[in-house]
C-alpha cells in the first residue's frame, strides 16, 4: 500500500469521489448510520489516503490542534472491507501518527473512537479519556496518544 498526504484543494475529483464513497461504504451502508460525512472539516484536513493499485483502500484526515479538539486529532479512519485483516488500519494510523509529529510537531493527538475499535487504538498507544459516549447513535470515546 502506498500513502499519499494531500491537502483538500490537491485532491484530485477522482480521489475526493473515492474518498467520499469509501467513507459512505463504511460508515453509513455498513455500519446503518445516518449522519452528516461531509461536515465542513475535510476543507481544513490533510488527508492520507492509502492506495494498491489506484484504488484507495484506506484512509484518514488529520485536523490540526483547534480544528475539531484543542490539539490535532486524526478521524474518519476506514478500511475497505476487502482489505481488513491485512494491516491496513495500523499502517496508516501509524503514518497519521507520524505525519502529526513530523509536520505539526505535536507528540499530543487526540481522536474520537468508535467503541468497538477500543483494542486497536489502545495497540497504537491511545489512553481512554473521559465517559463513553453516544456520536450519531453508536458508542464512542475520546482517546488520547500522549508522549
């Protein structure tokens, strides 16, 4: 899989299309949520994008610190189905993660999680933080990666 980081405005149609259909696949067909993806945020967000054979099979965005919470956060991480199993979400994370240190020069990130991916984010080093939470009908928490 190779990652690509592009601000929104360098996105190609093509990439926003996939991107956009992808998250649908996932949070609203897959998952049965209805809710508003497009929120505003993909403007101010950086975006990785991970693709195998021109097809993006995994993704986040990256909000730097007072975009969404006081410090940068990653959110929107999703993974093909056909591809799960494979490392996809850990490789990209990881390079969120990276991508945030490197170029915002935060070693603080913060996300809001769905509850079920509860041990996946806690194998990258997130900490819960506060109460669970109910976000458009489906248990989240707030995590934090610290130093």
């Amino acid at each position: 899989m190779k990652i690509e980081v592009k601000k929104f405005k360098d996105l190609s149609v093509e990439e926003i299309y996939e991107i956009l259909k992808l998250r649908s696949e996932v949070f609203v067909v897959e998952q049965e949520c209805v809710y508003q993806d497009i929120d505003g945020k993909d403007k101010k967000a950086m975006h990785l994008m991970g693709k195998k054979d021109n097809e993006i099979i995994a993704y986040t965005r990256i909000l730097d610190g007072g975009d969404y919470y006081e410090l940068p956060s990653i959110a929107r991480v999703v993974v093909k189905k056909k591809t799960r199993g494979e490392e996809r979400g850990k490789e990209i994370m990881k390079e969120s993660i990276k991508y945030i240190k490197e170029n915002l020069q935060e070693k603080t990130i913060v996300l809001a999680a769905q509850k079920y991916l509860d041990k996946f984010y806690k194998e990258l080093g997130f900490i819960v933080e506060g109460e669970e939470y109910l976000e458009d009908g489906i248990p989240h928490q707030k995590m934090k990666l610290k130093p």
